[in-house]
C-alpha cells in the first residue's frame, strides 16, 4: 500500500494530548483495536512500536514514537476496519473520541495534522483489497451496482466480488469488518451497521433545514450553525456531493497545488459538526410541503423535519458515459469543466470534447486557443443540429475537428493517465485528455411544482421567481443554492458562495414580519 507517510507530533502536542487523555503502557502482542470494533480511542505513541494489520493479518504499515493511529472512521465513528497490535512495548497516551473533538476544534495546528492525516490515511485504505465492507454480486445486478457507487461514493474502502452471493441469495451481499452478512440491504442499513447516520427522530423540528450536502449545502450549515441558527443538513447519498468525488479540484480559491474533493468536503463536515450542525445520511428527501411558519420536508423511511427555513441544495447529475473505468480518469485526464488551469494542462496535446452543445463548443474553442490539438466527438449526423452557427465557424477557424457520429466505447491508459479511446466504429483514436459536456439534469424531481422551475427542471430565484432577493425561491422561506439554481454558475466556489449567502437571507426573512415567513 502506498502508505502516507506518518508525521510526527511535536514535544508540546503529545504533552497537550497527555492533558485530556492517559498514559498507558502495552506489552508486545497487545491488541489496542481489532477489526470490528464499533469504535477506538486516539492513540498517540511516546515509545514503542505498533502494526497496524488487516483481517487475513497482512501488515499495512507501523508506526513509532510520537506518531499517532487512527484514520477518518475515529471522527465519523464507523466501525473499524483494521487491528493495531503492538510490536515493541509501547508507554502510549490514550484520548477518547470525544476529548479528541474539543481539542482538535480548539487547537488549529493539531486538528491541521491529525485531520489531513485521517484523510491520507483514508485515501490509501481505499485503494487496498481485502480492507472495509466486502460486496458480493454480479456486474448485471443493478442493486449490487448502486451499492458499489454508494460505496464509492461514501469512501468506504471495499472490495467488490463479482459473483453470485453464496446459498442462492438475493445480490447484493455485503459482509461487514468482523464478518457479519447484510442480505439486500438498503444503504441505510449498511452505514447504520457501520455506526454511521441514522440519527434522526421521526419527526425533527428545526430553525434551518438544508437538503443536500454538497458544498453548497455544506457552506449552508456552516454558516448557519455558526451564525446561531439550529441547523440540520440531510443527504441522500454521501456527504460532500459531487464535489466530494471529484480526484482533484485545481480552481478552488486558496489552494494552487488543488485539493482533493475528499479532503475539502471533509473538511466541511468536521467544520458543519464544529459549529453544532448535524449532517445526517443516507435521507433522501421526497416531499416538501410549504406551511405557514414551517414548511415540512418529508424524508425516505417515514422521517420528517418541519424547518423555519429550507435550503435547497440539491445540485444536478451530471450526465455521464456508461465506461467501465471511466471513474478512474476523471479529475486527472477526464474533465466535466474547461477553465484555465484544464486549458494550461492541455497545450500541445490531443484533446477530445464529447457533446454537440454550445457549451462543447465555447469549451473546444477555448482549450484550441490555448494550444491543444481538439477534436469534438458527437453522436449526431450534423454538428448543426445542436449547435449555433457562429460557434461552428468559431471551431473552424481555430482548427477544431468535428467527427459527426463518434461515440466512446471504451478507453485506454494507465494510472487515470489517458493514452487513446475506441470508438464504436472500432475506430482507435490517441487521446492525452477528454472532455465531457453532455449536459446535467437537476435533482429536483421530488419537489413538483412546490416551488416555481425553469423549463429544464432548475429552480428558479430572484426576479425570475418573483422573489424578495437573489436565492429565495417563489416561496418565501424557501431558498435553492448552487448547481440546482437556474443560472448559477455550476462550479465549487460559486456553490460554495451562494451557500454562505443564502443564510443572510434566512436571518432577513426570520427577522422579517410574521406576515413574511411561510
Ligand atoms: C467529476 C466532476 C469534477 C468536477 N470538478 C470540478 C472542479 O475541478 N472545479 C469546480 O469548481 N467544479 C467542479 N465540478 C463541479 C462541482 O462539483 C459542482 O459545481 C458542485 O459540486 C456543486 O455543488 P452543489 O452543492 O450545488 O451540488 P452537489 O455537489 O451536486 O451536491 C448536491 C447533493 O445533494 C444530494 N441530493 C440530491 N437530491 C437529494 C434529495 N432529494 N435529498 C437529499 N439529498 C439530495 C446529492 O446526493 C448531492 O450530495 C466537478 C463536477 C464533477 C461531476
């Protein structure tokens, strides 16, 4: 595995540690956690030597005097997933979750370490077989599908058999850390038996109800939270959305060298929790009911939460090919998005756009202009179908190639670096980087016509909905942020934006007179 390197805690962090935690000594072959364990304790070593082991006793990796053992499940509390046993007699300071949690919020430097190592460690461990929950069942079931992407998309390190579940059983088959077997389980039952979500009443009353929890929504309930506001944020899928997903994000305000959408959305959550927010996964809300002071978000599984104020933070899928390995490309030579950094990335390389829109087009001009050798790959007999005039000759004129009836089959490259992709003809073309714009559809389909949409399904605000301000939807009380807003601009840092606005709204409409809210 390729282990991220261990840092080190300092002289006074170890001794800060030893002010909320205790010292302890361990013999060789001691077991400080094992695989299974619903939960463990912050360890940070002042001498000796620990392995940290898989379930069949593969050694992962060892870590001595002042380093420290754990990754992201001590914070979100999901059941462990590896065995630490102790090599060398070991004089450790032990700190429970809890204790760990207040420090880390007080102290910046430390929570800086330990948070980004949590995270690397993570990272890691999801790249190794044989670690975290393991999924049995074939390719052609759908459901087993749907739990390997909620996995996925969740960062739970899995190892997926593609084979029919033993004994006749229904797929998929998911076997926890420790050996027990879910049947069929919804996703609920997975993370609840992982000791993650499921922490919500039947019915929740709150100031802010914020659905969704990409950055958007995530930035919602950090400023919520933090500006005094009782806030719940409830997610369908993963915490983090699609950002969460995505391998690297080079265009995020503060980070030149980029930052990976697990780590910033983690990020997020610890920052939501530090303020009093509570996340809570896997909800998916179906229905939503505007009242007169509360409006009532209905959620799968018979929950419902009744908010002074709902934040729409739904975002939109975005469309992609159905490519086997297409995941491990995006973010590093498959994009969604043509900015700068994307354009600096391509020059003087063979680049292909997938779409035949206007945005293919403004993206196909734009990576040209900057030097790369573009070719526009889409499905239909002519380009002038889908396509305005102008930006055909814009492609023209830049030496854009335009093949008409192209559609990817498959891809191939190394390590998520792109070398060439086979076309349905069989055709083999080389490629150093794709770019996919194939359209999104917003995640709004549960709403109706609760509140006002554009034709194709984004929410509308502001004037466009007849609203008191930019984000409020046709409801008052009711607001939508980011990608799932008609016009936004479908980016992190603007989601990210609009999130944090949004809740200056919120406080406008609370101090508003009741005549105004709901
Ligand atoms: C592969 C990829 C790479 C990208 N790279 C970049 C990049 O480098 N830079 C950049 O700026 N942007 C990038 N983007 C775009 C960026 O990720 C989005 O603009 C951003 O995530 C939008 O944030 P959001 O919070 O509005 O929506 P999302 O991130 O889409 O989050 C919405 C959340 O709502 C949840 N949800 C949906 N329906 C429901 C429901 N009914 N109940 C409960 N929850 C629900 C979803 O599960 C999701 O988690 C990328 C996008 C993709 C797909």
């Amino acid at each position: 595995m390729g282990t991220p390197a261990s840092p080190a805690l300092s002289a006074s962090q170890l001794a800060t540690l030893a002010l909320v935690g205790e010292e302890r000594t361990a013999a060789v072959g001691d077991v400080l956690y094992s695989v299974g364990d619903t939960t463990y304790p912050f360890v940070a070593i002042l001498e000796g030597e620990v392995a940290i082991v898989d379930a069949a006793g593969n050694e992962i990796v060892r870590h001595g005097a002042s380093s420290f053992l754990g990754e992201l499940n001590l914070l979100s509390g999901q059941t462990v997933f590896l065995t630490a046993i102790v090599t060398e007699p070991l004089r450790y300071v032990v700190v429970q979750r809890d204790a760990l949690r207040g420090l880390l919020f007080d102290d910046g430097p430390l929570s800086d370490l330990v948070l980004s190592t949590f995270i690397a460690r993570r990272e890691a461990l999801q790249r190794v077989e044989g670690i975290g929950i393991e999924i049995v069942g074939p390719r052609a079931s759908q459901a087993t599908v749907r739990m390997v992407e909620f996995a996925g998309a969740n960062r739970l390190p899995f190892t997926w058999h593609e084979t029919a579940p033993p004994n006749g059983a229904e797929p998929p088959v998911v076997r926890l850390p420790g050996g027990t077997e879910l049947r069929e389980p919804s996703r609920g039952e997975v993370l609840g038996a992982l000791g993650v979500g499921r922490e919500l009443a039947a019915r929740e009353e709150v100031d802010l109800l914020v659905v969704g929890a990409g950055p958007a929504g995530l930035a919602a309930s950090v400023y919520g939270a933090s500006e005094g506001l009782d806030t719940l944020i409830v997610e369908g899928t993963a915490l983090g959305g699609q950002a969460g997903s995505s391998r690297r994000i080079e265009n995020y305000l503060g980070f030149p060298a980029g930052i990976s959408g697990t780590e910033l959305t983690s990020r997020a959550v610890s920052q939501a929790r530090k303020f009093g927010a509570r996340p809570a996964t896997p909800y998916r809300a179906i229905s939503l009911e505007p009242g007169d002071g509360r409006h009532v978000v209905r959620l799968e599984e018979g929950h419902e939460v009744a908010a002074r104020v709902v934040v729409l933070a739904t975002g939109a899928d975005y469309r992609r090919l159905p490519l086997d390995d297409l995941a491990h490309y995006e973010g590093v030579s498959a994009f969604y998005a043509a900015g700068p950094p994307e354009a600096q990335q391509c020059g003087a390389s063979r680049v292909a756009v997938v779409g035949g829109g206007n945005s293919a087009g403004q993206a196909a001009v734009w990576l040209a202009r900057g030097g790369a050798l573009v070719t526009m790959l889409h499905r239909r007999a002519d380009l002038r179908e889908t396509m305005s005039d102008y930006l055909i000759r814009e492609l023209d004129r830049y030496g854009v190639a335009v093949r008409d009836r192209s559609e990817i089959a498959a891809l191939h490259g190394a390590d998520g670096r792109l070398e060439a992709v086979t076309l349905r003809s069989g055709e083999r073309l080389a490629f150093s980087f794709l770019f996919f714009f194939l359209g999104a559809k917003p995640c709004t389909e549960w709403l109706d016509d609760t509140v006002a949409r554009a034709d194709d399904g984004f929410i509308l605000t502001g004037d466009a909905a007849g609203a008191h301000n930019l984000l409020e939807t046709s409801v008052p009380g009711i607001f939508a942020v980011g990608d799932v807003r008609s016009g936004s601009t479908k980016r992190c840092a603007a989601a990210v934006g609009e999130g944090s606005m949004a809740v200056q709204f919120v406080h406008e409409h609370l101090a508003a007179p009741a005549a105004r809210v709901g």
